[in-house]
C-alpha cells in the first residue's frame, strides 16, 4: 500500500533571512515609524517654542536642551522629533499618492493597449523626459509650495515614473499563457486585472514602492533644503539643514557639537533612505537584479 | 538604415525639447494674475496691477506669447528678469560658463575614478573589495546631497580650514584658485553620481564576460586581466558611454544643490533664486538650459547604443 499523505505544507509565513544589515535596517524604519506617530509625547519641548534667545547655544550649559539650540533658539532634539513626522508623513502620502495614480493609470494603458495606450504614454513621455528636480522647481515656481501642494507635486513627479513600470508589467503580464487561457474562458478584463495581472505584479511593485519612497524622501528633502519646500512656520528635515547652516559659523566659538544642528537632520535623512534602500536591495537580489540599475532615476 | 535609426532618435530628440519648452511655459503661466501680484507686492492697486500687465505683455493671449518666447530661445531674446528688469540673457551669460566649469570637472573627476573601480570590481567579483563596493554604493546613493557637502564643509572649511565654504571665482582667477574654490563642490557632485556609474560599469563588464568568445580566451587558458583589459573592455565600452552620458544628465540635480550650498554664482543659483521670487521669465529660461543638456545626454546615450549595436548596421 503506498503513502498516499501529501507532504507537510510549508509553514504560512515565517521570518524572511534578511541578514545583520537587513534587520538593522527594518529596526530603523519601525523606530522612526513610532518616532513619527508619537512625536507629541517623545519631544520635550513644543517644536515652535524659542527657549532662549541665544542662536545655536551649546546643550552642556544646564539649559535642559539635549543638543542645544537652533537659530531662533528652539530645542533641536525636538525638532527633530517634530521633523520625522513632516518628512516621512509628507513622503509617504506622495508616494501613496504617485501609487495609485500611476499603477491605476499604468495598468489601464498596459491591458487596453492600442490607441489609448499611445496617447497615455506619449503624454507621460513628455514629463519623464524633464529631471525629477526640474519637473519640481518648475511646478513650485508655478503652484507654490504649502504642504498639500508639496505633496500634490511629488506624488505627480513620481506617478510619470510608476506609471512605466506598472504599464510595462501589465503588458508583460498580459502576453501570458495563463491570461490567454483566462480570455479563451471567457474572462472579462477586470477578472483578468484582478485575477492575473495584480497577484503577479504585486512583488514588483512593491520593491518600487520601496525606491519610490527614498525618492520621494531626497526630492522633498532637497526642494527643502533649497528653501522651496516645506515652508515656516513648519519644518521638516530638509529645511532644518538649510535654517541651521549658520551654525558651522559658531563652531570656533562654541565647538563642533554645534555643528548637529544642521548635520543631524540630514544624518536622519541618510538613516531612512539607507534603511529603505538595503531592503530594496535585499528585495531585488532575490530576483538576481541590482539596484543601481535601478537607483539612477 | 543606421543613419535613419540615428536621424530619426535626434529629430525626436528635437520634437522632445519642443513638448518640454510648452510644458515650461504653460508650467510657469498658470496664473499669470500672481506674477504682477507678485512682484508689485500688497499695496497693488488694480489700476497699477493692469499697467504691469500691459507692460510685461501679460494680457495678451498666451499662444501669441509662447510664439514670441519660443522664437526668443533661439534668437537670445530671452525677455526682461521680472525682479530687476534687466534682459534675461544678459543675466544667464556670465553665469552659463561657471556651470559648465563645474560639471566639467566633476565629469573629469567621476568618470575615470567610477570606471576603474568598476573595472576592478569586475576583475574579483563577490571579492572583499566588490562587496564592500556594492553595500558602500548603495549608502552613496542614499546622501543627500547636502549631507556630503555640510560633512565636507565641517571638515575642511571650519576644522581644517584648509578650503573656502563658498566657491566663489573672481573674473580673473588663475588655475589654482579654481581648484580651491570648486574641490569641494566637485566632490559633493562626485559622490552624487559616482555609485550608480561604478555599479552599471561593473554590470557591463560582467555581462560581457559570459559572452561565449569570453569563454573561449579563458579556455585558452588568457589570464584575467589580460581577457579583461583585451577581449571585455572594447566590448563593453558602449554599454559604459551610455551608463557614463546617462548619469552625467543626473548631476543636474546635484547642481542646484551644490551651487545653493556653496553659493556659487552659476545657472542653478539663478534658477534657485528665480523660483523663490517667482521670477517667470529667469525660471523659464534657466529649465530651459537645463532640460536641453538633460535632452542632449540622453540623446548621446541612445545614439551611442545605436552604434554599437552591430546588428543595426545592415539592412535586413
């Protein structure tokens, strides 16, 4: 009599071999995760509030303000705090933003093909072929630059950019045997969107999400940092840099540690990315690509 | 038939330059009503609002006005800076050589410096030295820009003095007072675009190693170095000019950065200071010259793989 018992099922889902610097990295994002949703109760002091009218005064002078003073006299290690939650807040939303756009347009353009296809991509031809950057100051030149308009302007920048991706699987997806078995069943489009296309454009997509992001991050971040960006009285990371670089004036006087008020924002910045984009790569050398290919847009 | 191919990738080069100056324009003339209030402040009285328009020829149709910016691209009449009246032109002159210098020379730096590496990552791949290449690329790729600069800024402007922290360059500077001014700006855009060219430069030498005439010098028994430097090299030298021309349009980016923190007066300061004080015509002007070298790169790029395609150059 043979065993006729099917082999054990994998187990559901078990912890991904990620590696030392895989799970340093997935640590750093879960901290700056917590950081930003309960920056009220972390921070010390409100982000706005001036503590003293010293610019860049040190932290050590017993004043009660961990690494000192900004230019107006606000607890840095505060701002900070506030920071993570403008900068990751504000990324995340454009990215989300540039998501569902750019995959929903992207995927219309991929399935339908023909004609509608050729004008969708002709006319996103047309922004991929500016910088990202350019593309930004351009439409902050125009719009201006309060925080739904940041965010507006990003998740459009980026949408040009998912909307290739996501129209070039779907046409990959679309060539399959199994979809011409779904269409020779007599499957509508949206059985096949939803049934064919999505769960095989899922890992993909997702890696993207994950590149999306650090763009998302670095282009607000500079449009900050150039002053364009997120605008007083708010502060994100970016412009923290910018309002702060006075203080490499104040180093002979006070010492280095002054200098954290303009680098330590953009120390955060690094933390974020470099964690982001270690996963991605974790994600991508699964499927035997490398992510400089990738990272060049 | 290779000439068509390279005819037709420039004329759509062309037609590619003409959509991005539309969307310049109709990009920074959405609201045409905010540039006079803009510029005349809060205390514009309507009547004075209108006269400005009249005067920046604000009022009439943006079509007629598109005509006349477009044409004014090639003739040089750029218009008049909204902030300073002065013509735009006479404004973007001085400045265009300065961001060619330093685009220059951080090309002439990162390129040689990212295909050696690249090549001698190639040459031991999963070595010591290529896998910390590979993780060190990606914390390059993932600096900001002004984090790079304000750690070199710290380093050798404030502790060590050695250097300026603003890049600036009097009329008559001689060659080492450029070096002075620009090494810092040049590194910053170095490790900007450094990474993603080493990695790419690395991939192509790779993939031209598993070609089968590869296989065939190992078999007889070349040694590495000489296959690498020989037989892989020639034949990756096009994937590598188009990796090179590909990211030498990426140090755009890194331009505005660079020129904003170092307070260098060149295009990307101007097109920085434009935009704050929504100074239109300036703006235009300077995406302009920004887009058409981005345009340009990219063109080089695709005419370059078109070359090196052998497959391209016979009819079928």
């Amino acid at each position: 009599m043979t065993d006729t018992s099917l082999p054990a099922p994998p187990p559901k889902w078990q912890l991904p071999d990620l590696g030392l610097l895989g799970w340093m990295s997935v640590a750093i994002l879960v901290f700056w995760t917590f950081v930003a949703l309960f920056a009220p109760w972390l921070a010390p002091y409100e982000e706005s509030t001036i503590l003293t009218n010293q610019s860049f005064a040190p932290g050590e002078d017993g004043n009660q303000m961990l690494l000192g003073s900004d230019y107006l006299g606000r607890d840095v290690f505060s701002r900070l705090i506030y920071g993570a939650r403008l900068t990751l807040g504000l990324a995340l939303a454009a990215t989300l933003l540039a998501f569902v756009f750019g995959v929903t347009l992207g995927f219309v353009a991929g399935i339908l093909g023909g004609r509608t296809d050729d004008v969708m991509s002709r006319i996103n031809d047309a922004f991929v072929s500016f910088p990202s950057i350019m593309l930004a100051l351009i439409l902050v030149s125009a719009f201006g630059s309060s925080l739904w308009l940041l965010v507006l302007t990003i998740g459009f920048i980026e949408a040009t950019r998912v909307y290739r991706i996501a129209r070039s699987l779907a046409q990959n997806i679309m060539v399959m045997d199994f979809v011409e078995v779904s269409r020779a069943r007599g499957e509508s489009l949206w059985w096949i969107l939803k049934n064919d296309v999505m769960p095989n454009a899922f890992i993909p997509l997702s890696t993207d999400f994950g590149l999306r992001f650090t763009y998302s991050i670095l282009l607000l971040s500079s449009l900050s940092f150039l002053g364009l960006g997120v605008q007083p009285p708010f502060s994100d990371w970016g412009s923290m840099v910018k309002e702060n670089m006075a203080a490499m004036n104040y180093v002979l006087f006070y010492g280095i540690q002054v200098a954290a008020a303009p680098i330590l924002p953009a120390v955060c910045i690094f933390s974020v990315t470099l964690a982001n984009n270690l996963l991605v790569d974790w994600n991508l050398s699964r499927s035997q690509k490398d992510i400089s290919g990738e990272l060049i847009d | 038939m290779l000439g068509m191919l390279i005819l037709r990738r420039i004329a759509l080069g062309l037609a590619t330059l003409f959509i991005v100056s539309l969307i310049v324009f109709a990009g920074t003339e959405v609201l045409p009503g905010d540039v006079a209030a803009a510029v005349l402040g809060q205390g514009a009285t309507p009547e004075t609002l209108a006269a400005y328009r009249a005067e920046m020829n604000l009022d009439r149709p943006a079509y007629e006005r598109y005509a006349e910016w477009f044409f004014g691209l090639f003739t040089g009449d750029l218009g008049n800076s909204l902030a300073t009246q002065r013509p735009v032109a006479d404004i973007i002159a001085p400045r265009l050589p300065k961001t060619l210098m330093l685009g220059g020379f951080a090309a002439l730096f990162a390129v040689p410096l990212a295909v050696g590496l690249g090549l001698y990552a190639a040459m031991r791949p999963g070595s010591w030295f290529d896998r910390s290449l590979t993780t060190g690329s990606i914390a390059v790729v993932s600096a900001p820009e002004f984090l790079v600069a304000t750690l070199l800024v710290l380093a050798f402007a404030v502790e060590l003095r050695w250097l300026p922290a603003i890049a600036r360059i009097s009329t008559d500077a001689g060659f080492w007072e450029i070096v002075v001014a620009l090494t810092m700006p040049v590194l910053t855009l170095t490790a900007a675009v450094l990474a993603p060219m080493m990695r790419m430069t690395r991939s192509a030498i790779l993939n031209v190693l598993s070609q089968p005439s590869i296989e065939m010098a190992i078999l007889k028994g070349v040694p590495r170095r000489t296959i690498i430097l020989k037989h892989a090299l020639p034949n990756a030298i096009a994937p590598i000019i188009n990796v090179i021309a590909v990211n030498l349009a990426y140090i755009i980016g890194g331009v505005l950065v660079v020129e904003t923190i170092f307070s260098y007066s060149g295009v990307a300061k101007l097109m920085v200071d434009g935009v704050a004080s929504r100074d239109i015509p300036v703006v235009q002007a300077c995406a302009m010259f920004f887009c058409a070298i981005y345009i340009l790169f990219n063109l080089m790029a695709d005419v370059v793989s078109i070359l090196a395609n052998p497959r391209l150059r016979h009819a079928k």
